[in-house]
C-alpha cells in the first residue's frame, strides 16, 4: 500500500512537487541559521579564550576581583612552583603564564627625539621557550605579515595596524613606557622584530607581543604572571568540565582570608562573560525559535490547503465505499512521505550551503573595524549533529500535523453530500 501511494505521489506533482518544494525551503534556512549562529557563537568563545581568559584562568582573589582594571600589582608570585603543579595535578589541560599591560609606544625619529607616541595593549607571553603552547594557541605563526618571529630577548611583535600606522618597518627600535608591579614608570626599548595580524579588530589595532621574561623584568614582576591560562587539549570549551575542575582547584587552594591566595575561575566567570554568554545564546535561540514557529506555521497551512483542495477525490473515494480510516490513515502517509523527502532535500542542501561557509567563512570586517568584541574578521558557519536534527524534525512534524488536523474532517462527511459536490 505505502508503494502504491508513494507512485502515486511522484506521478501527480500536483499533490507533491509544490509541497516538497516547500519544506525543502523552509528546513535549508533553519539547517543553515543554526549553523550560522552555532558558528558565531563559537567563534567568540574560542577568541576570547586564545587572546583574553583561556578556558579557565588562575589569578589570585583580588586579581579576579578587578580583571578588567588589569591590575598586575595584584598578579600572581611564584608562578613557576604553581605552574608545574597544576601541569602534575591536571595533565588534560595545556597551561601557560600570560601578563597583560598598557602602556604607550614610544617610536624615535634619526635623532632619537619622539617621532610617534600611540597607546597599547600588550601580551607578555611565552615566545622562546622550546615546547611553549602559545603558538599554536594565538596562532604566531600563520598570523606573521612582514619581518620574522621573536628569536632572542628584547624583540617585539606589532600588530599590523598598528605598524602601518606607526610608519615603521622591522628592525627598528620602539620605546615601551608603561609601569612596574609595584607603581613605578619603566622605560624598555624593544626591537620591532615584525607584524602580526589575528583578525581580531582589537588586538590588530594596538596589540604588541612581548617574550615573558622581558615583561616580567621591565614591571618587576620576577617569577610573576597576571595570570596562569588553561586549555583543553581539544581546544573546544567544554563547560561541565571546566566547572568541575575549578570548584576542586578552589576548595584546595583557595583561601577566602587571604587576599593573594590563587582562585580559579572558567571562561564564563571572567569579566562578566558569563552575562554576555546567556544574553547571545538567549538571543540565538529566541531568533531560532522564531523562525521554527514560523516556517512550521507555513508548512502547516500547506497541508491543511493541499487537504482541502482534494475534498473532491475524498468523497469521490467514500462513495466509491472506501473506508473513512484508510482514507485517513492513506493522507497520513502520503503527507510523512512528503515531509521525510521535503526535508531530507532541504537539511542536505542547507549543511551543503553552511559547510562551505565553514570551510571559507565571511568577511565581517569592515563592520568590526571599531568595535570591541573579541571575536574574528572571518565567521565561519559550524555544522553540528543538532544542525541536521534542527530543521529535519520541524519539517517532518508540521506537515504531518497539517495533514491530520485537516484530516479530521474526512470523518464529518456525509453520504448524503457527494453527489452535490461531486456535481452529480
């Protein structure tokens, strides 16, 4: 019986090309929104995780308490003791001390008088160290535009807007204005060894990246780090995870009467992040739900006027002494198939659509040139198992729900009423 129908369907495209058509349209965009939005929403995760607070972050308890001051004359001491810790106690995790600081960037002209002066956002992070992870973690090395990558203490690397708008080209001398741990100014002259670009628009404007042990010894912070980042080794963020490890870090180490005592805390935590978080997702799944109800909706009028519109066939089949169910339970079918075909043509071409996205991404950079999210130039779609569950099921169920609602109608007809409108 279910072979007879579905020939029935592929040779009247009356009862089935229009309706397939229309479920194929509505589930490719859901299939491609959600994988657009999953895609962004990961891009800013794992941004601000690489360049700002690591999948989770050790700092000590007033640190924490000021993050977005950057308040390195609270930072941690002893870093090397702690880091090899926690590098013993939590092998899963890749860890690696980091120092952020501000400063101006003093650039000389001929006669060693101050050509250029423009503020900065530095890193020190470590650049010489054999088996440093922040390589592959800020991604150096594919990031180099001009000159070569920091060999020996005392070399520098600037971002490429920065440079460009400084004037200054590699192997010249750059003067680092800022102060030490302990409030005083400092003075280091460093060599711009070349020029970086993250495409991220805030740190390609006025980032500068620095070897560890050099900023450690121009703001006095020997043995010292603001803070100690963490990252799977996956380098996804998983968040039960990171929940877990940080409340068992912190019930270890953490002492609530000390105010230098080490705390961790996740990348949701840090700097009102976790705010940020829920406001994206809620705003991701409010535009998704939107757009399910919608699309359902559409598709659920489908069904009900493609059943309406063989009211005639259905009473010509009751009075030809066909069962009221079968009639039923026949529409039932016929509509599941459409939808299952409808929607498995819309969920392929819509990952096809959004894997290309993934594999090339999108420019949005000329719409981020000032702003302040920490999140990439290139968006890049991401195709998930629930990417192909999202648009497939509500595509399946509203034309099936159409069909039966409308369906119910076929059990209030009357014998009495087919010869008038069947014009008989």
């Amino acid at each position: 019986m279910n072979w007879f129908l579905l020939k029935g369907l592929l040779r009247d495209r009356s009862r089935s090309l229009f309706p397939v058509i229309i479920v194929a349209a509505g589930v490719t965009l859901t299939v491609f929104l959600h994988a657009w939005l999953a895609g962004a929403l990961s891009s800013m995760i794992q941004t601000t995780a690489h360049y700002k607070t690591g999948h989770v972050g050790v700092m000590t308890r007033t640190y924490a308490e000021k993050t977005d001051q950057i308040p390195n004359d609270l930072a941690l001491l002893g870093v090397d003791t702690l880091l090899a810790a926690l590098r013993k106690e939590y092998p899963d995790l890749r860890w690696t001390p980091r120092i952020t600081f501000g400063g101006l960037l003093d650039i000389p002209d001929d006669m060693g008088e101050t050509k250029e002066q423009v503020p900065v956002s530095g890193m020190g992070v470590d650049l010489l160290s054999a088996n440093s992870p922040e390589w592959n973690i800020l991604n150096i090395g594919p990031a180099l535009v001009q000159g070569q990558l920091p060999k020996r203490r005392g070399e520098i690397l600037i971002a490429e807007g920065l440079a460009g708008k400084l004037h200054i080209h590699p192997g010249q001398t750059a003067t680092l204005i800022s102060s030490t741990m302990y409030g005083s100014m400092t003075f280091v002259n460093f060599t711009f060894a070349g020029t970086v670009r993250f495409g991220v628009g805030p740190m390609d404007r006025s980032a500068i990246i620095a070897d560890l042990s050099d900023v450690q010894a121009a703001m006095d912070m020997t043995d010292g780090a603001g803070m100690i980042l963490g990252f799977f080794r996956d380098d996804l963020y998983h968040e039960d995870l990171a929940d877990q490890l940080t409340a068992r870090f912190n019930a270890r180490y953490t002492n609530a009467s000390a105010k230098f005592s080490p705390i961790m805390g996740t990348l949701r935590q840090q700097s009102g992040l976790s705010d940020y978080l829920d406001l994206v997702r809620f705003i991701s799944n409010a535009i998704m739900g939107i757009f399910l109800a919608a699309m359902s909706i559409v598709l659920w009028n489908a069904g009900l006027t493609g059943s309406l519109r063989r009211y005639g066939e259905i009473g010509l089949r009751l009075a030809l002494g066909e069962d009221k169910g079968h009639v039923y339970r026949s529409m039932i079918v016929e509509s599941l198939m459409i939808g299952i075909a409808g929607s498995l043509i819309g969920t392929m071409i819509g990952a096809a659509f959004a894997y290309y996205l993934q594999v090339h991404g999108f420019d949005i950079g000329s719409m981020m040139k000032n702003g302040s999210l920490m999140i990439t130039d290139i968006i890049r779609a991401k195709v998930e198992p629930l990417t192909l569950v999202v648009g497939f099921l509500p595509g399946v169920l509203a034309t099936l729900f159409g069909s039966a609602i409308s369906g119910i109608g076929i059990y209030k007809r009357q014998t009495s009423q087919l010869f008038k409108e069947l014009e008989a």
